[in-house]
C-alpha cells in the first residue's frame, strides 16, 4: 500500500539562523494517505548541513496556531537542533475543527478493536498506523535521518502524543503533550495508560507534558493533574517525565512557554 506525495512549493522560506553560519529552509507538500483516506499538508524544515545523520521532530497542527508557534521558535534554537534535527509539521487540509476529532481522538477502549464510532470521530488508530506504515517510512527514505524521533502535540493533538505513548510500539523515544484533551472519550485515555502499566513492553522515553494554570473550566488542569498522579504511584521503569504548570496562562497562551521548556531542557546530542 503506497502513499502518494505532491509537491505544493519547492522553497516557501528561508530561515537565517543569527551566528549558526548556515540557514535552514522549509518545504511544504501534499501527502495522501490510503491508510486514512485523507491528504495531509507537510511541513519540513531542514538543515542545510549534510555532514550528520538528523533526529526528527514531529510536530501535529503544522496548519493552525500551535504550529505556527514552533516554527516561529526555530531560529531562536540553538545549533545543537537546527544543524542535527529535521522538523515535520503535520496539517490537515479540511474543516481542522472535524478532522483534529476524526484523527487525534482515540477510540474507546472498549472498542478499540472494532470502533464503532463515526468515520469522523475516534479514529486516532488509523491516524497512528498513517505515521508508522507511511509517513515515517517516507520520511526515511528521503531525508538522511536517525532513528530518534520527537513528536509533539497541543490539545487533541497532546492526547494523541499521549495515546502514541500508552500504546506498545512507541514510534517515538519523546512525546511532548501540551495542553491535552484527557477527558475527551470519557477519559478513556486513562484506560490506555492503565493497559499501558499491566504490559510486558517496557519503556525507554521521556515525557513532557503541561498545562495553563487557567486551564480548570476546559477540563485540562483535572486531566493532567490525574495523569501526573498516576505516573508517581507508577513509577514506570524507563520512563523520564516532567509536569509543568505555567502560572497565569490559558489554553493556547500556554504553548510558546511550554516549548520553550522542552528545547531548553532537551538539548539534542
């Protein structure tokens, strides 16, 4: 089963990053997925520099605010990122407000082998098998990268990098969810984290995850509070995490600080 990718643009921008030496520059395609059944915009920054093997960063909602933000971060980063890591925003092509539903959202648990949800709703399952069958693949085959992958997430898109996490392939070593929807599905997402801790996979990641403190009245403060609870009384072997509450900010206020968090705190070897 093949993907099918057009290029939209050759060359969107150039990014020259102030004292790197070099400058990075962004790419933007068209990738259908079969395994979806939907086309997705692309995003891919890359360095310059062809002297190293890349980590890469997946970043999801490429399209709307939060990925906007991350990209505007790129050329404050330091050369440790910008030289050796290669970044893919993801973004939907359609009506984000269903489609972020359709893709991100997991199934219910009890249903998650056989969903019996709409094909608009609850479907993050086939959206992961689009990342792991043809997406990543793509990517390998056409960028000189290394196995270590990020991907991050804000919203529905941080509970997708949750439910990535809680599964048992883990296509990725860190998972960065911002401001995650925990409770969407009936909280179901918990239910995964507690498959998660009865499995025989072990883990070998980290975890950033984080919230605005404002964040009560959309259910996001209850959620990551229940999530960083039950992460100490499990003390995952293998599993690095860290929970931050930025004081003073809302749903999506809170996203440049928190990714200003993890570059700073994660600086890539």
């Amino acid at each position: 089963m093949r993907a099918h990718c057009r290029p939209i643009s050759l060359l969107v921008a150039i990014c020259f990053l102030s004292g790197s030496g070099y400058a990075q520059h962004t790419v933007t395609e068209t990738f259908t997925s079969k395994l979806v059944g939907d086309s997705f915009r692309l995003h891919i920054t890359a360095p310059r520099a062809t002297d190293s093997l890349w980590g890469t960063v997946y970043y999801l909602d490429a399209g709307i605010r939060s990925g906007a933000a991350l990209r505007s971060l790129l050329p404050s980063l330091g050369t440790a990122w910008t030289r050796h890591v290669l970044f893919v925003g993801i973004a939907h092509t359609g009506d984000f407000h269903v489609l972020r539903r359709r893709d991100f959202i997991p199934p219910g648990f009890a249903e998650r082998d056989a969903p019996k949800h709409s094909p608009d709703f609850g479907q993050a399952h086939r959206f992961h098998a689009f990342l792991a069958k043809e997406l990543l693949p793509y990517i390998g085959k056409r960028y000189r990268v290394r196995s270590r992958r990020t991907l991050i997430g804000h919203s529905f898109g941080g509970l997708f990098a949750l439910y990535a996490l809680f599964r048992p392939e883990r296509l990725f070593d860190q998972y960065i969810a911002m401001g995650p929807s925990i409770w969407a599905n009936h909280w179901d997402l918990l239910r995964y984290e507690a498959q998660a801790a009865t499995a025989k996979e072990g883990f070998r990641n980290y975890l950033y995850f984080s919230a605005g403190s404002l964040e009560a009245f959309n259910l996001v403060l209850q959620g990551t509070r229940r999530l960083q609870s039950l992460l100490r009384q499990r003390s995952y072997p293998g599993l690095q995490w860290r929970y931050e509450e930025h004081a003073g900010k809302g749903h999506n206020d809170a996203v440049l600080p928190a990714l200003r968090t993890y570059f700073r705190q994660r600086p890539w070897p």
